[in-house]
C-alpha cells in the first residue's frame, strides 16, 4: 500500500511539473481573421476532449488545440466515478485518454490515440495543410 502511495505521488508531481513546463513553453496560437475564427469556434463546439490533467499524452493534445487556437471544451475523467468518467467508459467504450468526442448530428465518434487526435485537428483546423494539400 505504501508502494502504491508513493507511486502516485511521484505520478503526479511528475505529470504536474511536466504540465507547467508545457504551460511556460506554449506554443503560439494561429491568428486567423476573424470570420475564419468563428468558423473554426462553430466546428469546434460539436468537440469536447477527455483528458487528465498531468497525461503526458494529454498534454500533448492540449499544446496542438493551443497551437491551432480551438476553443475545445476539456472534459475531466480522471475523478473516479465522477460524470466525465462514467461518460467516457458508458459511451466511449473504455477509459483511455486523451480521446477527442465528436458530435455530428445523430453520429458520436470517439477519437483515441493521441496521436490520431492531433492528425485530425491539424487536418481540420491547421491553415498550412490546406496549402500543402492545394499545392500537391
């Protein structure tokens, strides 16, 4: 038991310094104008990512939503029995995090992987993959 206690205070002052490191070091935000910025804030609001706060992986995520400048909700489901945690394991199918949820219409997809997380967003959101693509 003592194990595990202290295994969990290591987790967390490492994942926590590791997110104030992220926080110190952001990176720049894009400027869109601002017809652009609402157009991504309107697409955005169909998206919420679950998330830990001190996941290296979820940072990883939360640095590229900064980045690309998305208004996402963030959705906490590290709080054991806490709603965002039920949500994620009723509806997503497991309690694995980051995983971005997005609602288009009748359909939820439950994106995992935070790797296939910031592919996606760079493809919806990113201005220079729009030009990438246009110039292949």
């Amino acid at each position: 038991m003592i194990k595990a206690v202290l295994l969990k205070i290591f987790r967390e002052g490492v994942g926590g310094l590791m997110a104030f490191v992220s926080y110190i070091t952001s990176p720049r935000k894009i400027k869109r104008t601002h017809d652009a910025q609402q157009a991504v804030d309107k697409k955005a609001a169909s998206m919420s990512l679950y998330q830990y706060f001190a996941c290296p992986f979820c940072i990883k995520t939360r640095r590229t939503v900064h980045r690309l400048n998305i208004p996402l909700a963030y959705r906490d489901a590290q709080i054991r029995g806490g709603e965002h945690r039920n949500t994620l394991e009723q509806q997503g199918g497991q309690i694995k995090v980051p995983c971005l949820r997005i609602d288009d219409g009748e359909t939820t997809t439950w994106l995992y992987e935070s790797s296939a997380i910031v592919a996606y967003l760079n493809q919806q959101f990113d201005p220079a993959m729009d030009t990438a693509l246009q110039q292949s």
